[in-house]
C-alpha cells in the first residue's frame, strides 16, 4: 500500500460558507440575514404573546436583580473554576492509567483488564449526583482519622473519578487508532512494551483525542455546579441562595450565563484544534 | 557458524498455516533472497526471525544461539537484528533525528550527543543529512526508507531483514533504495531480503530462494534460480514475473 500523501478527499469550501450553506457569497449572505430575522422575529413575538409572558420576564429577566446577582454569583464562579481546573489535571493522569491497564496484554492481566472495565463501566453507568452524593455525605462520615471532611475536597474526588472513566474511553480509541506496525517498529528497534507505549504510542494517540477529550471538560466544567448539593457555596449554590432572597428567578439566568461563557472558550478552541487537526491528517 | 538459522519452522494464524516446515541458513556476511508470490510467507518468516511473530515449531538460532528458547529476552534479542518494513513505519511526530536517536539512547543508553553524532554520520553516508530535522511527512517515499534503514542501523545490527522494501516507492525512487542495500551488502552486512525485485535480488543476492506455500521450493545460486528452475513452480511463478515485465 503506498504511503505517499494522497490527494484525500479535501474538505471544500471554509466554514463560514458552509454555515451560510456555501454558493454565491453575496446573494447566500442576504438570503441567510432575511431567513435569521424572519425566523427569530417569529420566535420572539410567539414568546412575547405568549399569556404568562409578563409573568415570565418579572420573574427571570429582571434588571436590577440580574445586574446584582451578577456580581455577587462571578466571585463564586472561581470555586468551580478551581475544582474544574484541579480535577482535569487527575482526570488526566488517572484516565490515561486506566486505558493503559485495560490495554495489557495476555492472560496474566486479565485480572487488571477486568477491573479496568468495571471501574469504566461502573462510574459512566451511575449517575454523577449520586457519587458525589456518596462521596460527599459518606466518607466524612466514616469519620477515619486523617481523612479529610471538606465537602470542596470530596466533591473534586467524586468529578475525578467519572470523568476518568470516560476520559479513559477517549484515550484508549486514541491508543487502538495507531496502527500495530508504530508498536512493531519500536519493538523492533529492542525498545520495551513500556517504552514503546511511552515513546511511540501514547504520544500519538493523546495528540489525536485532544478535540474529544476538551469535549469532556466542557462537560466537566458544568457538572462542577452538581458539587452545590454536597455544600459548597460556587455559582450554582450562591443563585438558589439570591433566588431565595428575591423571590426571582433572574439569578438563575445570570448564573446560566455565567456558565455558558466559562465553556465558550473551551468549546471554540475545540473547534480551532479540531478544524487545525483535519487540515494536518489531510 | 550460520548468522542465523532456521530448523523445521512452523507458524499458524488461526487455522492458516503460513510456514509449513522453513530450514534456512544464511552465512556471515552472506545475502539471502526470499522470492515468491504474496502470501507465499516471506514477511512471516522474516517477523519470526525477529520475534515479532512467535512460532509454533521448530527452532531459530542467531549468531549461534536459540532464540526461540523459553525465557529468552525478546527485547534483547531484537536489539541486534536490524528489520525495515514495507511502508517504512517510522515515527510521524519525531524529527528524523529524533527517529533515529529513540534507540540507541533508550534501550542501548548511548548518551545524546554521541547518539547524534553516529546519527548524522549514518545520514551523512547516505545522503540525508539535511533532512535531520525534518519531520517524515515532509519526505519523499525514498527519503522515508532511507530513514528506516538508517534507524535500523543505527542500532549497530549483526543482521538486517528487509521485508519488500521498495514496493510502496514509485518506480523512480526505487533505485536510490536499492542502492543503499548494495552499500550494505558491499560493507559485508548480513542480510535476509525478502523482495520482488528480481533484478536486484540476482545481483546481490549469495542465494535466492524461493517461497510457496509456507515452504522453500527451491534454492540455490541465483544464476541457478532465474536461468534454470528445476521446479515447475518456480518457473510459473518467474514466467509471470517476466509476463509483467518485471525481470
């Protein structure tokens, strides 16, 4: 089989056109305006007539309870930054161990293959309220002597371990997408199975799952508001707690906002890196 | 003493029996062409000789010792046999350099700058030192196995398996391939090549055999080989390569 590069099928056109369903420029632009305008002013008015529609922006889209709420919530917002920031650096390493152990080969591992995937199997099949629910209210009160009780501490741990178990998913595509013979190559060479993976293999794999594997975050990042129900005052707990203070749901939607701009940065230099990785494979 | 030596190897995949019974012997120094169809094993037993494949039967020694015996180090084995593959399979996110160097320094524990150094010397001899920071993408087919070759070397091989390595390369980027084996052969390197180019495999090779079915029909001199088969397959097989005009 030839090696060579091959004029593969390119991707056509940029993205902005094919957002704009691709054609002549001018004339697609103005049609897509016309039919964006038509469509959200239709939307808008259903809304606006809909029978509970005053009731509805009194009680979420109030003025000064956003502007207020909006000040007291982004402070809090760092909470959740430092528990998503602290738990991807473990998701990280405790991931890529769990798709290295799964990928052992022969029979003697087989012990450590199956508790690979059960562990995956478990923590993507529970629901991540109930482990941080577990975590969060059983440990502590085991009550063992050292182990910590802060509620930030168990609610990070609970993260860590389901999002490992998906992220282990994401790395072990990655490691079965390279291709046996790069491990051969290195075998060959006399180099170990150890220092195959860690020279060869799982630098390749984990250049190619970083796209899916930033998805994952962005999933993280708001899932850190699910820590709420264990304690911690973040984002999410400091909105029921003006919510409740009010009478209005309008800190609700800040902090919705709130969240949507945490993740809009990940989830474009996903696209970026993405968009960067098909032009390189080409 | 044989460089290597096959007795009585057997290799199975599932229910298909790939080699059905290899003896083989090449001599210090010695060149050894493996011909035939595809299928006819010639990669198999070429990956058995470097343990990437285990067999089922049978004994390989190298350098005088069994490598095929319980609780022999594999990696250490492997170390002194050198084996390029057909589609190069080198490391696409390291330099050349670094390709070459990932060896030496890691399992033989040369430290960096003298590992660089036999590196650009080797890519020097073979015409390739500019590419050393290049990565693979970035080279032609020829290139690319060139650099195979190289890394292969580079872990000072007491032998060297070549599993058709030109016939991924477009027609015109064989010969500079070739030319680096002829290199090898002429600095007394011992090799076992499997190939379809017949051409070649006669000039260089000490003894040409030729594969069918999992075994070796027939050897001997390569004159001997492409002027007078004595098997009837070997001259149906050598008939089509002539067919195709490839001889």
């Amino acid at each position: 089989m030839a090696r060579r590069r091959r004029a593969g099928p390119r991707v056509t056109g940029n993205r902005s056109s094919r957002i704009l369903g691709g054609g002549g420029a001018g004339r697609s632009t103005l049609i897509a305006a016309v039919s964006t305008l038509v469509f959200f002013g239709i939307l808008a008015v259903i809304v606006v007539n809909a029978p509970g529609w005053p009731e509805v922006r009194k009680s979420f889209f109030d003025g000064d309870i956003f502007a207020e709420s909006l000040r007291d919530i982004t402070p809090k917002l760092l909470v959740n930054v430092r528990m998503f920031l602290i738990a991807e650096v473990f998701i990280l390493v405790l991931g890529l161990a769990i798709a290295l152990l799964r990928s052992l080969p022969g029979p003697v591992f087989f012990p450590v293959r199956l508790m690979s995937i059960a562990y995956t199997d478990f923590f993507r099949g529970v629901p991540t309220v109930l482990v941080i629910y577990l975590f969060g209210f059983g440990v502590p009160t085991l009550d063992i002597s050292g182990v910590p009780r802060s509620e930030f501490f168990w609610g990070i741990v609970a993260l860590v371990l389901v999002y490992s178990a998906y992220v282990s998913e994401v790395y072990r595509a990655g490691i079965e997408s390279i291709h046996p013979s790069q491990e051969a190559a290195a075998r060959s060479l006399g180099l170990s199975r150890t220092k195959a993976l860690r020279f060869v293999v799982v630098p390749q794999a984990v250049r190619r799952v970083v796209p899916p594997l930033l998805n994952d975050f962005i999933g993280l990042q708001k899932d850190t508001a699910l820590v709420a129900l264990i304690g911690p005052v973040e984002a999410f707990r400091q909105s029921q707690i003006e919510v409740a203070a009010n009478f209005d749901y309008t800190p609700y939607f800040a902090t919705a906002l709130l969240f949507v701009a945490m993740t809009i940065p990940m989830a474009r230099l996903t696209d970026w890196l993405t968009a960067r990785q098909r032009r390189r494979m080409r | 003493m044989s460089a290597v030596e096959l007795q009585g190897v057997r290799k199975s995949f599932g229910e298909h029996e790939v080699l059905r019974g290899i003896d083989l012997a090449v001599e210090e120094h010695g060149v050894v062409c493996l011909i035939g169809a595809s299928g006819s094993g010639k990669s198999t037993l070429l990956r058995c000789v470097n343990l990437l494949e285990a067999i089922d039967e049978g004994r390989i020694l190298v350098g005088g010792d069994e490598v095929t015996a319980p609780r022999v180090d594999a990696d250490r084995v492997r170390r002194g046999i050198g084996i390029v593959f057909q589609a190069y399979n080198l490391f696409p996110h390291m330099t050349v350099l670094r390709n070459i160097t990932l060896a030496p320094r890691e399992v033989l524990k040369t430290p960096r700058a003298e590992a660089e150094a036999q590196a650009l010397d080797l890519l020097g001899r073979f015409g390739l030192a500019e590419r050393r920071d290049d990565y693979p993408d970035r080279l032609s087919g020829g290139q690319q196995q060139r650099v195979a070759i190289v890394r292969a070397l580079a872990m000072r091989p007491q032998l060297m398996l070549l599993d058709e390595v030109t016939s991924a390369l477009d027609p015109e980027l064989v010969g500079e391939v070739l030319n680096v084996i002829r290199e090898l052969a002429a600095g007394g390197m011992t090799m076992l090549i499997a190939t379809h180019e017949m051409g070649f495999a006669r000039e260089i090779a000490n003894r040409v055999c030729f594969l069918d079915g999992g075994v070796i029909l027939e050897q001997g001199p390569p004159e001997q080989i492409f002027t007078a088969p004595q098997e009837a397959r070997t001259r149906q097989f050598l008939q089509r390569i002539v067919e195709a005009g490839r001889l």
